[in-house]
C-alpha cells in the first residue's frame, strides 16, 4: 500500500514539539481520513518511537490529544503520539449514522467483510498498514519502535491488534477496554454487521478468545474504573484476566476506585501508561 503525501490541517506547539492534524485521501478505507501527531521535541535531533493511540466509540483524532493530558509526559521521555479516527466518515452507507455505537465513529479498528461495509470499513487494514505507511514516509518516527494503546472500543483495538501481529509492537496498554467482544452487545452488534453470522469469524477480532487460541503480546497494562457503567455488561475484563493467567500472559490489571468510564479516569492514570511505553520503547 503506497504512502500518500498529507495535507496538514493546522499545527501548535506544544511542550516543545507540535501537535498537529492531518488528512489524506485513504485507500484503506476509500475516502479522507484523518490522524493527529504529537512530535516530541527530541525528533528535531533523530527520529523516535512512535506510540498510536486507538479511541473510544464517537471520538474522532481530536479526542485523545484536547483531553488525554499526554503531551506533557510524551515530550519528556521522546515518544510520537499518533492517533487516528474511529472510522470512515461520510461513506454515504445508509444507517452509518443512525446509531452511536455502529457506523460512523465505530469502525471498532476491524476490516469488515460484509456488504455494504465491505469497501469502506477497513480500519484493521488502516492502522496497520496504511497509517503507519504515512508516518513511516512523512514522520521523524522510528518504525522499529512502534507501541499501541487505547480506550474502550480503542483498548479492544489496541489488545486485538498487538495479539494479531505478533513481535511487531513493543508495548501495548488499555484504558477499560472491551475485553471479551463477543459476549458484549457492542461487540456482538458491531461483529454480526461488520463480519456477519458466523460467531467462529469474531474470535479474530475478541482479545480473550485471541490469547485462548495462542497469541501473545508484550506485557499488558489495563486500567479500570469501578464506577464504570459499562463495566458490567459491555467490558469484561475478568475474561480477559482469566484468559492471561490461563495463558501465561503477562497482566497488570488494576481496578481504580471510583473512577467511571471517562477521559477524567483515562487521564489520570495517563502518566503510568505513557511511562510503560516508554520504558519498552527507548529500551536499547
């Protein structure tokens, strides 16, 4: 999949790097997409590992950077923040907009395979491949050194997609994400529009069922909230914890009393994640 060259939206700085936002026509997913970067201000002097952050359900490539708090620690330790939207956006699919939790701002970071989702819906394709393509080709970024993390929908992504391409990323980390999608509604609704009926198709994109059937990832770090709503019936992290013991998976589960599901819960804790990646990522 060939780099496209993109165009910048608009640039700040910030703790002494940039913070800027992009957009370039995608073949991944057969429109505009877009991405944020963070680049800290030791890429001036050499490239630096680069750390994407997937994003939760209705958030877009803004979400992440005006509210995760994460520049300040991001500058400190050299790290590049790239975060991507949630989906395609305007793919003129008709009910992409009618709920928040499928469709537009829900690409739930998988490549569908059922129509009419089929041609747009590849954000599985999209940050594996294409992004990183972009950042590789346009961006001081040490591709060597990629990290990944996530909340909710985009701490599933995050864990599926670091279980899915083994020894390619160093770190991984998770804020409340959905831990076993196939016994969630938001899973289930997402998996039986975008892959269709056959549940045996889903386990490729469930974390749990990945580490059931062999995958492994670097040493995980999940963070959850016990005030949660969602923590119930939508993120199951006790399969996901039962899945690594079970599998010899290294886990650093941590339930956080009193926080909810929210950015005020993700970046408090967002220091502890960022210095777990950067201690995988500028290791040697």
């Amino acid at each position: 999949m060939s780099a496209v060259t993109p165009t910048l939206v608009s640039e700040h700085a910030c703790f002494g790097g940039t913070q800027s936002f992009w957009k370039h026509p995608s073949e991944a997913c057969g429109g505009e997409m877009r991405f944020s970067v963070f680049t800290p201000p030791q890429a001036k002097h050499g490239k630096v590992p680069v750390l994407y952050y997937l994003a939760g359900l209705t958030c877009t490539e803004e979400t992440f950077v005006t509210k995760g708090g994460a520049q300040r620690v991001a500058a400190e330790l050299g790290l590049m923040l790239v975060a991507p939207d949630t989906s395609p956006r305007g793919a003129g699919i008709p009910g992409e907009d009618t709920d928040w939790d499928f469709g537009t701002g829900a690409g739930f970071y998988l490549d569908a395979t059922q129509e009419p989702w089929k041609a747009r819906y590849r954000m599985g394709t999209y940050i594996t491949q294409e992004l990183p393509g972009i950042i590789g080709a346009h961006f001081p970024a040490r591709m060597d050194r990629e990290g990944i993390f996530g909340h909710s929908m985009g701490g599933h992504g995050a864990l599926v997609t670091a279980l899915r391409n083994p020894g390619r990323y160093k770190s991984v980390s998770a804020f409340a994400p959905i831990g076993a999608p196939i016994r969630s509604p938001w899973g289930k609704k997402a998996f039986g529009g975008y892959l269709g009926p056959d549940e045996q198709t889903w386990r490729e994109y469930d974390a749990t069922e990945l580490l059931k059937a062999g995958r492994r990832a670097p040493a995980l770090l999940v963070d959850q909230g016990t005030k949660d709503k969602f923590l119930p019936d939508q993120l199951h992290p006790h399969f996901l914890k039962e899945a690594c013991e079970a599998a010899g998976q290294p886990l650093t589960l941590r339930m956080q009393e009193g926080y909810d599901h929210g950015y005020y819960f993700v970046s408090t804790f967002m220091e502890d994640h960022l210095r777990h990646h950067g201690t995988a990522l500028n290791a040697g």
